[in-house]
C-alpha cells in the first residue's frame, strides 16, 4: 500500500506586507525606529510576508481560522467531502489557546464528526512530524484518508507592546528582536490518501532526526531574558512578572543557530549513505530555510560532501511568502504544485530543518499519474 497527497490548499491572510510597511504595522517600540531591521531584512532576503493582525493590533483571522481556510481550499480542490475525512492531523507552534490542543479547535470549525484527531506541537518540523502521524496511520490500515493541515499566527507575539512590557529599548537585545522581522502568519494543508487521484504525490519516506540531547535551546518562549535565571514563565508569582521579565518573548540564540545548517547537510548525508536517499535522481528540493543567508551555506556544504544539488532544481516562496514555521513547507508545496514545475515521474524532495533545539526532517515524494 502507498499513501499519496491528492490535493494541497494554503491561506494567506491580509494583503502582503512589505519591509517598508511591517514596522509601522507592528508598532514602534517606545516610539523609536528599529536599529536592527534593515540589517536583519537584509540578511533574510525576505520582500513581503502576511500577517493576520492590522495595523490597530486587532487580530483578522485566529490560528484556527487560518488553518480552516487553508484546509477548505484544499478540499474544495479535491472534491471529497469533508465527512469523508478519517483522520485529522493538525501542527503549530502555538495554538490560539493553551488548552486544550489545537487539532481540536480546527476540527470544531471545520464541523468535521467522529475524526480520528492529531495534534504536533512543536516548531517547524512539526509538520512532517503531522504528515508522518498521518501516513502511518493510513499504512496499517486504520483510515483510506487523512487532512494534514499546519498553521501558524505568530505576528501576536510582535506587536511593540509586548516588547515595551518586557522593558522596551533598553531591555531588547539581538535575540529578542531577531524574529520580529523573520517570521509571519500563513496556513497550509494536504489531502492524504490510500488511492491515486489525477497527477499527484507519492510519499515513498519520512525521516527526520532531533539533537535535543546533544544542543541547548536555540528558538524558544518561556525563559526570561536573564540567562541566570532558571524560572520559566509558569514559575513566576503573576504572568504580569513573568512578562516584565522577558519570559513571553520569543527568542532566538543566534550564536547558536549556524548549526543547523551543518545538521540539516549532516542528515541529508547520513540518508545518503544509508543508501535511501540518491541526490542524483532528485529532480526538485524544496527546502525551508529560513533565511537567504543559509541558502549559499547549505548549497556549499553539500558540494563540500560530494552531494550538491543542482541550484535549478531548488524552489522556494520565502522572499514573497516570508517565513510561516511549519506553515512554511505546505504553503511552499503548494505554491510549488500551482506553478506546475513537476511532471510525472519527478522526484522531489522537502527538507526542513527546526532550530527549536535542533530537529531536521526530510520528505521523499514521487509525482505520479
């Protein structure tokens, strides 16, 4: 038995927004331009981007929401109704709410009854964590289908009052403010199913490999900006303290972050000499990196190896699409589908690397008629 993705859909919310725009939509931080976001722009490559919150700081559209329209376009292009859904598998970094899990939330909007129900939670590789859960299940045989659906609304966290709490101007540092000017809103969903349907996908491998154990914290909400400080945000008296402490910004340790792409090249290669992956025959990658920057990096790194990839054969959305966590590789592989670069036979091949703490996974995909 072979599992195939049938259909795909994505959202994207609001107009796009571009670099002139975003800060004035996002809010100044104590009145005062960023010194950093020319630089960092510059560094990502990244044009315009979405966000699902205007410029009042009223949100559009919740997590929830995105991922509903992501996934109702990707049914309508299926033609298989909704109640004909077994199983759904729903990724973000952050659901609306805390509790319950966001799969939950999204199954309540979509009106789907008696779903077999996933939640991933993690950050960018959630998403083929999401499909995998998805395959799975559909191989041993316990559903024919399966709605994939991966979404997130991470602009909330960016509004200049957030910062202004945690101490504004004089209490953000590089890593605080670092992915106020990487990341953005967006939904993406896949069909799965037991049966081919037209020209679609088959998923031949799911691989992906963590270093949690090897790596400290890189991209995280939840510690306060004060490294000696070991409390996390449900340790402190109020949430107004833990606020005020830096312990709800979302942070990246950029001195950290250039391993991932020695990692995510290290896996790519550990596949390779396992035999399963042969870089030869693929014929598109779709890779999430989430930078400009890393692309001649990761580029580099595999031609160091022996195993470099052709830059034809690389697709991406990031400088138009921005970067959406694991929204990021559905919103690409759809955008990648409607351009129709791919014809039967073609391999392709999605690589996401995670720097949460270090999570790199990889999906193997063969066009079919």
């Amino acid at each position: 038995m072979s599992v195939y993705i049938t259909s795909t859909g994505s959202f994207l919310p609001g107009p796009p927004i571009d670099n002139e725009e975003m800060e004035e939509l996002l809010g100044f931080v104590n009145g005062n331009q960023s010194r950093l976001k020319k630089r960092i722009l510059k560094s990502n490559g990244i044009k315009t981007r979405h966000y699902a919150i205007n410029k009042h700081h009223e949100t559009t559209h919740s997590n929830a929401d995105l991922a509903i329209q992501a996934a109702r376009q990707c049914m309508q292009r299926s033609g298989l109704p909704l109640n004909k859904i077994g199983m759904l598998s729903c990724a973000t970094t952050q659901g609306d709410m805390v509790i319950p899990g966001f799969g939950s939330m999204v199954q309540a909007g979509l009106g789907i009854s008696d779903v077999e129900l996933h939640t991933s939670h993690g950050i960018c590789s959630s998403s083929a964590m999401a499909i995998k859960s998805a395959v799975n299940n559909l191989l041993v045989g316990d559903q024919n289908s399966a709605l994939v659906i991966t979404s997130e609304l991470v602009s909330r966290l960016f509004k200049n009052t957030r910062y202004e709490a945690a101490g504004g101007v004089d209490a953000i540092d590089f890593n605080a403010e670092f992915l106020r000017w990487m990341l953005s809103d967006g939904a993406g969903a896949v069909l799965l199913e037991t049966q081919p349907r037209n020209r679609c996908l088959r998923i031949n491998w799911i691989r992906s490999f963590s270093h949690a154990d090897a790596y400290p914290v890189c991209m995280g909400i939840g510690t306060p900006s004060d490294k000696n400080d070991a409390r996390t945000w449900q340790d402190f008296a109020t949430y107004a303290e833990a606020e005020a402490a830096g312990a709800l910004l979302i942070k990246q340790d950029v001195r950290l972050l250039e391993n991932i792409v020695k990692l995510g090249v290290d896996g790519a290669l550990r596949l390779i000499e396992e035999g399963v992956l042969d870089v030869n025959e693929i014929d598109h990658l779709l890779c999430h990196y989430s930078s400009h920057y890393f692309r001649g990096k990761i580029y580099d790194m595999l031609e160091m190896a022996g195993a470099a990839i052709p830059e034809e054969k690389w697709y991406t959305n990031l400088y138009t699409r921005g970067n959406t966590g694991c929204a990021s590789i559905l919103i690409m592989l759809n955008d990648f589908l409607q351009d129709e670069r791919a014809k039967p036979g073609d391999n392709i091949v999605l690589m996401i690397p995670e720097s949460g703490r270090f999570n790199n996974a990889y999906v193997h995909l063969t066009m079919v008629e």
